[in-house]
C-alpha cells in the first residue's frame, strides 16, 4: 500500500514542522467533533426512548421514574437535576454537554445547528423536570409529552436547516470518507467531485498500468496495480491533478 506523503518545500527552518502540526491538530479537532456528534445523537436517542417509555407508562410510577432518566441523560451526573437513585440509560456525561461541546470547537452552520440542538435540550429538561415533579399521573404526563416533542426538534432531520436543524443535521454537515477509483485511465467518473473540508479521499487503481495522483500537496508516488493513496483535506480550495505517467488523466476536486 501506498502511503500518504507530503511535499517538501524549502523554507524557513521550522515553518513546514508548524504547518504539519497545525494540519494534524484540525484533523484531531475534526474527529473529536465527529465523536461528539456520534455522542449526541446517541443520547437524544435513548433519551426520547425513555420519554416515550415514561409516556406510555400505565401507572404513576414508572412515569416518573422514566421521566427522571431523561433528565439524567440530558444534564448527564454534574447536572443540577441527576438523579443517580432513579437510575441512568444514558452514558453519564449528558446530551447537553456534547451540545455544548460542539458549539465550542465548531463554526458556521454546524455551530449554528448545536445552538439549536442545545436549546431544544434545555426545553425538553425542564419539562422533564417539571414531569418528575408533578404530583398526578395526568400532569406528568403533559410535561413528558412537551419533553419528547423538544426532543424530537433536537434530533431534527438530515439535511434541515437554519431554526429547524437538529443533530441530524450537524452528522450531515460533518465531512466523511471519499473513495475514488482509478479505473480505464480515468478518475472516478472523471467529473469534479466537490467535497468538506476535513474529508479524507482515498484513491485505489483499479488499472494494471501504474499511476500517480500528482498535483498541489497531491503527491501519491507511483500507484501501481491494487494500490491506494490516502490524503485529508484540511483546507478549502479548488484542487486540480493529474497522473504523471498520463497527463491526459485530469481530475478536480472542489473543498468546501
């Protein structure tokens, strides 16, 4: 396997050391932002899991009981609100913690989308709260409802934005995996591929004849038969290459 390398350039001693470093620090940042949202969306799950449990509960009991595990999952075991005696599906760290986290090492519309996220949240707590206070099965159970209907705008839908986006939409804007294939002297289906920022692109040859992705910090070496090229792009910019073996073999990928 072919492994990613980088381009040397002459320059100031130490200048290129940084740069690598501050590439690798944004792709780490990159991935932790990925986990968190993974983390999220866990959460609202289980959460509204247990919400619709608490709903759906015969009894006053079980209604309340559930009710407080939705706080627990929400606030997870600092928040004012935890309850440990009561038990707590969710992993302990808190839906709203991830929000936040997430608010803290994003931009843009994904920082946008866990604003929402974290405001949604801190509605369906404090009906949850008011569910684990009520003093009647009919009381607690208006408040669940107004929990789970705040969750579900947490959670939201891929693809929605602006006031209306949830976690779902912050896993689509989040930049993923790519695979192009080098096949018949061509890449991919030989059309501009336009792609996030912090996606990784993976290039394999599928031809029995050697190729190379030459171009700007694109620089696989000789790939023959079988053979792939990985590199993350950490920087927006119009990326133009070519195999130099077949400079006729042109390719564009566009980083948003």
């Amino acid at each position: 396997m072919i492994k990613a390398t980088k381009r040397r350039f002459r320059t100031a001693s130490g200048v290129v050391p940084v740069l690598m470093g501050l590439a690798i620090l944004m792709v780490a940042s990159l991935g932790a932002a990925a986990q968190s949202t993974d983390a999220l969306i866990g959460q609202i799950r289980t959460a509204i899991t247990h919400g619709t449990f608490s709903f759906n509960s015969a009894d006053i009991g079980p209604r309340l009981t559930h009710a407080h595990h939705v706080v627990n999952i929400i606030e997870g075991t600092q928040g004012a609100n935890f309850d440990g005696s009561k038990g707590n599906p969710g992993d302990g760290y808190g839906a709203i913690n991830y929000a936040s986290d997430i608010i803290a090492s994003s931009s843009g519309a994904t920082a946008t989308y866990a604003e929402n996220v974290r405001l949604y949240l801190q509605w369906a707590d404090e009906e949850a709260v008011r569910a684990t206070k009520a003093t009647s099965y009919d009381e607690a159970g208006v408040a669940i409802r107004r929990a789970l209907a705040y969750l579900s705008a947490a959670l939201g839908r891929p693809g929605e934005d602006g006031l209306l986006a949830g976690a779902l939409a912050i896993e689509s804007e989040e930049p993923g995996t790519v695979n192009i294939d080098i096949s018949q002297f061509q890449f991919g289906d030989g059309q501009p591929l336009t792609i996030k920022v912090g996606t990784t692109v993976t290039w394999v040859n599928h031809d029995t004849a050697p190729h190379t992705v030459t171009g700007g910090p694109l620089n696989s070496g000789i790939m023959n038969h079988h053979d792939s090229y990985t590199f993350t792009f950490t920087e927006p910019g119009t990326y133009d290459y070519i195999c130099a073996f077949h400079p006729n073999m042109t390719h564009r990928i566009i980083v948003e």
